[in-house]
C-alpha cells in the first residue's frame, strides 16, 4: 500500500496511535527481559490484572482463549508464572472443581515499579483535557479497540483474535 503524499489529519492520528503501540511493545518487552518473562507472559497479567480490576473470574481456559493459545501453551504459561510468583491457582469459592488463576501482589508490585512512571506520565497527559476531550479520546481509543477486535474486520482467511497454529491440533 503506497503512502499518501499529505495524509491529513486522520492518518497521522492513526501513524501516531501505530508508533505508540510499538514503543510500549517495546516497553513491555523491556520489562519482560527485565524479569525473565516472555511477553506473553506479560500479556497474560495484564489479562489477569483486567479481569480483577472487572471482577471476572479467569480460568486458564479463557485465559489461554484471550491470549490464543491451546492448552498445554496455557498450562506451560501459568507454570512459568506460578514458579516466578506472579500468580496462582485457587480453587473457585462457588464450584469447587473449578480452578482459578490469580495474579499475586508481588506481580502487581513489580509492575507498577517499572510501568508506574509511565502511566503516572499519562494520567498528567489526560488531565490537561476537559471532560469533552476526554470523552473523544475514550471514544476514539474504544472505537479502535472494536475495530482491532472485530471478526468482520479482519483480512479473509485470518482470525481476529490469535489462536492455536492449525498444525498445534494435530
């Protein structure tokens, strides 16, 4: 696809919004490296940061649909993450047979050591804008959520969402 010669304002909200993702992939890399984490196992609880901070229980079923992985890759990550002790299992409270993965304090700890410096520097970026404003960001940044997330938006032939390598259930 060839670049437009003036983009307007739209596309280079959006070259931004792109050039953001990968400096905090980057970031988020930083971090995992940092710690002896793949990035996939931050991805993970972040998951499981989220579902807390919702209330939502996560079962390593779902947890391993959100981050599209199959089963032995899901049990191989809550392995890792149980052994480093940033997270554990626990039985549910309301149907005993059902296992939960929690995230541990200390993995919340760890994490607003490195990342709390930056969302601390975003929080200072959003409240220089006034309610209108930030509901167009919310807006905005909701709206690409949909779009990234969306089934129907994704090329043919590729999911929206990662999951297993076909050649993984064989």
């Amino acid at each position: 696809m060839a670049e437009q010669a003036d983009p307007g304002p739209e596309l280079e909200i959006v070259h931004l919004l792109r050039a953001v993702t990968v400096e905090l992939g980057l970031h988020s890399a930083r971090f995992a490296n940092r710690n002896g984490m793949h990035p996939t196992d931050v991805r993970a609880l972040i998951a499981l940061m989220d579902a807390s901070r919702a209330g939502e229980d996560m079962t390593a079923g779902r947890l391993g649909a959100l981050l599209g992985l199959n089963s032995a890759g899901t049990t191989a990550l809550i392995d890792r993450l149980e052994r480093l002790g940033h997270v554990r299992r626990v039985r549910d409270g309301r149907d005993r047979r059902r296992v939960l993965v929690e995230v541990d304090a200390r993995a919340v700890e760890l994490g607003w050591e490195f990342f709390g410096p930056l969302i601390g520097r975003a929080v200072d970026l959003l409240e220089e804008y006034d309610e209108r404003e930030l509901a167009a960001v919310r807006q905005f940044l909701t709206g690409v959520r949909e779009a990234v997330t969306d089934p129907e938006g994704a090329p043919a032939g590729i999911p929206s969402r990662p999951g297993p390598h076909p050649s993984a259930t064989m």
